[in-house]
C-alpha cells in the first residue's frame, strides 16, 4: 500500500490521462503495492498502470530509472515500459506529485515471505543476473549510503529517533507495550554495536550498482518467461552483502516468524555468486550489515503511532524486530556458514 495519501481520485485520473497521453480510461482499479499509489487502468484499447510517487520522489531519480530500464531491455531484461505523454516527456506532474504511465504487465505477483524453496533460489538467480549486467551500467551514485545507513554516527542518532519515539507512544495505542519492548531490545542491540563494531570493515565491502529495493513484490511473474523486474527508483552504488541478505528475508516463507533457515540463506548466497563475487568480509558480515541497517529503523511503528488503521505497517515493524532478534541471536553461526561458500 502507498505510505502517503494519494492526490488522486478517478475524475482526476481520467482528465491526466486524456489530456497528457490521449488515452480514454474506462476502468480504475487500485493496486495495493509497493511504496507508491498504483492504479490499473482498462482503456478501450489497451491496460495500463498509472503511477503516483511520494512528494519526495524527484525528477532526476525518474530520469535515473528510465536510463536504467533502457539499459536493462537492451540487455534482454524484462522490464517496464515507459508511456510517452503528447509532448513526448515520460512523466507528468500532479498537485506536487510526479506521475507516470507504464504498459500493465499481464502476470501475478506474490506476497513477501510465501517463497518455497524454489522460489527463493529462483528470487536470488534473478538478484545475481540483474546485478551482474548492471555492473555493465555507469556507476551509480553511492548517495552516501555508507554514512546514512551503515556508520557509528547513524547508530548512534538511530538511538536518539528510538528514544523519540518511544516517548510519543500514545496512550490509547493498544500495542503500546510490544512496541516499547521493541524499543528496548533495539537500543540494547545499538549500543552494543557501538561498544563492540568495527565500523572500518564496512569500507572493505564489495559495492556494486544494485535495484536497491529488490524483493519478491518488485517481481512479477510470467508462466512462460522470467519475470519483470519493477520499481528501480532506489537503484544506487551498495554493499551487494547487503540487497542479498534483505532480498532472502522478504522471500522465504520460513523467516515469517524470525526464524532463518541458515541452508537456505547459503544456498541463496552461492546461486548469486554464479553472477558476482563476493570477498571474504561480505560473507562473514553479511548478517552484521544488514542488522546493523535493520536496528536504527522507526518504519511502522512512527505511522501506525500516527495513523491506527496502518495495520500492515505495524506488522510488518514488528516482523522487522524477530528478524532482528533472530539475526543477533545467529550472528556468528550464519557468518561462519556463509564464510565457507
């Protein structure tokens, strides 16, 4: 679902499309995914999707994607098609709001964490090859993600935005105490990361241009091709470690409850590296970078504190906390066993 209220309604929709792609929008039909407000349009000639990013999303990261999805079905990657609007722009604006027109890709997606193992070893070939064709791409922006993601100093203001937040924890919020409690172990787990990382091997990390945001809902699928790989609007220069460990997590269905199969996430490992190569501190710090990422996030619990009928958020806040517990409680097991790859 959107995490900002959509501008849209169906009039307006209508109008945007009539006006600034010609096209006559007979049906309207909301898609509940991803981060943006989606909507599926039935026109008297073809199916599109019309797409209405968050007030934050800019220009240039459209531009951005549009470069990388040209370079990927120049590549044989199945990618979205961009729609023209009459003035041959790929984007329009609305009330502060940039929109865009994609062709609707014929498919089915699925949730997060529903992946048997098949599917989890098919979400991370897809990982591996699209990572190593964009290792083909002009290197993107590393958009200083070590510091603001990876570094002592985001800890450390992590722990202040936890302490902030767990004094507006209203009253009346019925899950009030598991999200205090979730407070709690994220702290006690920060400044345990304080006291005892060294935050330099960070620096020794294999960084590659990577999706940024790959999961199995930014796939969908086709019964007789790969499938379409969306949403590249978080592509950036990363700690590959990083989009693999968190790609695995949101696949397999075994880790809804926190629990990670350590065969299944080495197994995930070694079918990316047939792609890409992975040094030594990747793999035995896989599991630390990305708890390190995991631990300072307030994503959830802010807005369902904010706003009660954000139902999946919380949820998915506190799925993020047993992952994190999970991954604290088998740091050095799962490093040990993806050290052997």
């Amino acid at each position: 679902m959107g995490i900002q209220k959509t501008n849209l309604n169906n009039n307006k929709i209508k109008n945007i499309l009539e006006s600034q792609y010609n096209i006559k929008a007979l049906k309207i039909t909301k898609i509940n995914r991803g981060t943006s407000n989606i909507f599926k349009i039935q026109s008297d000639k073809n199916k599109y999707i019309i797409k209405e990013f968050i007030s934050e999303r800019t220009r240039e990261t459209i531009i951005k994607e549009i470069n990388i999805i040209n370079f990927l079905q120049e590549r044989n990657i199945n990618v979205p098609k961009y729609i023209k609007t009459i003035d041959n722009k790929l984007y329009t604006e609305n009330e502060g709001r940039i929109i865009i027109v994609q062709d609707y890709i014929d498919g089915y997606t699925v949730e997060d964490n529903t992946g048997n193992y098949e599917k989890v070893i098919e979400c991370a070939r897809i990982l591996g090859r699209l990572t190593k064709e964009l290792m083909e791409y002009p290197e993107l922006s590393e958009e200083n993600i070590i510091e603001e993601q990876f570094s002592e100093n985001r800890i450390k203001k992590g722990i202040e935005k936890l302490e902030k937040l767990k004094s507006s924890i209203k009253n009346d919020n019925k899950y009030k105490k598991q999200i205090i409690d979730d407070i709690d172990y994220k702290i006690k787990i920060s400044k345990e990361f304080i006291n005892n990382f060294d935050f330099s091997i960070i620096k020794k990390l294999t960084m590659l241009n990577s999706h940024g945001d790959f999961c199995t809902q930014q796939l969908i699928y086709h019964d007789t091709e790969e499938p379409t790989i969306i949403d590249f609007e978080k592509a950036k220069k990363l700690p590959i470690v990083w989009e693999i460990m968190r790609s695995y997590s949101y696949a397999d269905k075994e880790i809804k409850n926190g629990n990670i199969n350590t065969n299944t996430l080495s197994d995930y490992f070694k079918e990316v590296t047939k792609y890409i190569k992975l040094n030594q501190y990747d793999l035995k710090y896989a599991p630390y970078v990305y708890l390190l990422q995991l631990i300072s996030s307030t994503f959830g619990y802010k807005e369902y504190n904010n706003d009660y009928s954000q139902i999946e958020l919380i949820e998915f806040a506190f799925f993020r906390t047993r992952l994190c517990k999970s991954l604290h409680d088998n740091l050095e097991e799962i490093a040990s066993i993806l050290i052997k790859i």
